[in-house]
C-alpha cells in the first residue's frame, strides 16, 4: 500500500510541475499540429511547382503547342526558355530547373513524316521526382495530336516520342540520393542535440550569472562553446563519408575542399541553433523538446527526405531558414553532379548569413547585466 502511495505522491508533484510549465505544454501541443499540417499539406511526391527549361530549335505553331500543353497541365511553373543546350544544362547542373525539354529543328516535319520525337533531360539526383516528372511528360507526348483535323482528309495525330535521359544518378538509384544527404542528417543531430543544454544547465546549476559576471563577452562565451563539437563535426563527416564510398560506392565526385569548406558555416550555424535554444529554454526538459522540435521539421522541410522544389512555395520559403536545406544542396551538387567550389558558393552564403543572425539573436537573449 505504500509503494502505491509513494508513486501517487511523486506522479502528484511531476503533474504539478508539469502543469505549470506552459512552455512545455506549448511545445507538446504545437509539435503534432505542426507535424500534421506537413505530412498532409506540404509533403508529396505528386509533381507540382516543377521547374523546367525548354529549349525550341523548331519555333513552330507545333512546337509552341506542345510546350503549352505540357504547361496546361498545372504541374510545372512558367517555363524558362533558353537559347543554347548549354544553358539549359548549366541550369539542370545547378538544381535550378529538374526537367530540360530539348525539341529539335525538325520537329514538324517529321509529325507530317510520321511520329516526332523530343529529348527530355532529367535530374536523377532526385529519383523519385525523375521517374514522376517523366511519366507524365511521357504522357503528354503520348497523347499529343501532331496534326490537328483542320482539313477534312485529315487523321488523328498519332502522338510523339518522348526520349527521357536521367542525369546524375542514371539508374534513379534511391540509396544514392539518400546517402548524398547523410552527413548533414546525421550533423544536424549531433550539433542540435549537444549544444542545447549548454546554458540551460549553467542556469540551472546556478552558474549562469557567474558566468555572465566573468570579463568574457556574451558572444565570446557562445563561440567558445561551439569549437569544441567542429572537430567532432568533421570526424562525423568523415565517417559518412567514407562508409557511404567503401560500403556502397557513392564517393564525392565534386570537390573535396568544396565539401570541407561549406561544411564550416553548416555545423556552426547548427551549433548556434542549439545554443539558441538553450538561451531560450528555461529548464533542460524544455530544451530537449524544443531540440527535437527543430530538428523534425529540419528533416521534412529541408529536402533530405522529401524534394523541397516540389512543396507549395510558402512551405518551400520556410524551409530556406534551415541550415540543413543549403547544406544538403551543397551535399547533393558535389556528391552526385561534381560541383566544385563556385557551384556551393550560394549555399555557403546562405549558411553564414543563417549563423550571423543567430550570433546576433543568442546575443540579445543573453543579458550580461542582472535586473
């Protein structure tokens, strides 16, 4: 009887505590909702908001007419003309566009001959998004009358060929596609995780104002902080990638310096994400939960999982505040395309700008002053 009593007491006094922690309470409540509003609005493999290039060599009313049909369907955003195949391959190269329709100079005269055909350049980096993207344009062409019944003595079209070419991963392999992302999955973890009960527990452990107290800066205290998990940062990256190269083939065919270079801004602009959250938290309980609240978000928006071009663009937006969305396009443009140091310069900016703000907003909340 009094085992049961001493559980009742002690469930009594963590209820209370937890009952009168709103922060917490917020954090549980927020999680499923926010989780929810994702998995049922923004993710999805269906093609949507599909960037794409087409390049016209033909210039005909025919030629015109397919590449509106192909608009008309909803699925693709306003198509980028280019003027040479290298343009539109530089654009495929980089991620700006997933799908490079190339329609030859002979493209009428041949429906009039018999079945045109038109060359689609993929993005296979994404495989998943290749092989929709392309079942649908192959669709399209099958369906696509070359020649209208103006004339009475005229035929239904017979449709067109539509010669798909997977790019940067040609056999849609999914273990590719994911094991370019996993470094940054898995130093997400690791800088998020350990770095979030930095100063909470110096608040907690009644050291916090001692430490503000000290002739070290606010900023300094935090950067100080953050240079020990870097060289851990690394020896996780050389595990992933290392194992992803030995154990299934999938080395870096970009630059390495390009990979260490743009690694730097990621793990500290992760690392500030968690001491950030440490600021804010209050206790360690609140930190913890507020951690994993960032990094789930961190996995769904960023596009490690899921193909970010293909989210609603709000969605799409709110995911460019992650640190894991730049690093993973970095990851993905030197592992699977052979980017070198100009191809992840934007990303790498991206991600300095991310830890400057965060430097700036860890700075505000930490008061060096007591009231």
């Amino acid at each position: 009887m009094s085992f049961l009593s001493n559980v009742r007491a002690v469930a009594y006094k963590e209820a209370t505590i937890v009952r009168h922690d709103q922060a917490l309470i917020a954090m549980v409540v927020a999680q499923p909702i926010l989780m929810l509003l994702l998995m049922g609005y923004a993710l999805s493999y269906e093609p949507a908001n599909v960037p794409w290039a087409v390049l016209d060599r033909d210039e005909s009313p025919l030629s015109r007419r397919f590449v509106q049909d192909v608009q008309a369907t909803g699925y693709f955003l306003p198509w980028q003309r280019v003027a040479s195949y290298d343009e539109g391959y530089a654009k495929l190269a980089s991620g700006e566009v997933l799908a490079f329709l190339v329609v030859p100079d002979d493209f009428a005269r041949n429906a009039h001959r018999g079945r045109p055909d038109v060359q689609v350049l993929l993005d296979g980096a994404d495989p998943v998004s290749a092989a929709r993207v392309g079942a649908y344009l192959a669709e399209i062409g099958q369906h696509f009358e070359t020649v209208r019944a103006e004339p009475p003595r005229a035929g239904p079209g017979e449709g067109l060929v539509v010669r798909q070419e997977f790019r940067f991963n040609r056999t849609l392999a999914d273990s590719r596609f994911f094991l370019a992302a996993l470094a940054g999955i898995l130093l997400t973890n690791l800088c998020m995780s350990a770095t979030s009960l930095g100063l909470v527990a110096e608040r907690e452990n009644g050291t916090y104002e001692q430490m503000l107290a000290s002739p070290t800066r606010p900023l300094e205290i935090v950067i100080g902080k953050l240079v020990p998990y870097v060289g851990l940062a690394y020896l996780v990256l050389a595990i992933a990638t290392l194992g992803s190269g030995i154990a299934f083939g999938v080395w870096p065919s970009g630059s390495v310096l390009a990979l260490l270079a743009v690694t730097l801004p990621f793990v500290l602009g992760s690392l500030s994400v968690g001491v950030f959250v440490s600021a804010v938290a209050r206790t360690s309980a609140q930190a913890v939960f507020i951690t994993v609240f960032a990094i789930l978000p961190s996995m769904v928006l960023s596009g490690v999982m899921f193909p970010y071009q293909l989210m609603p663009d709000g969605v799409r937006r709110i995911g460019g505040v992650l640190p894991l969305r730049w690093y993973q396009i970095a990851l993905r443009r030197i592992t699977l395309r052979g980017a070198g140091i100009e191809e992840v310069i934007a990303p790498a900016l991206m991600l300095c700008a991310i830890f400057f703000v965060l430097l700036v907003l860890i700075r505000l909340r930490m008061k060096p002053r007591l009231a």
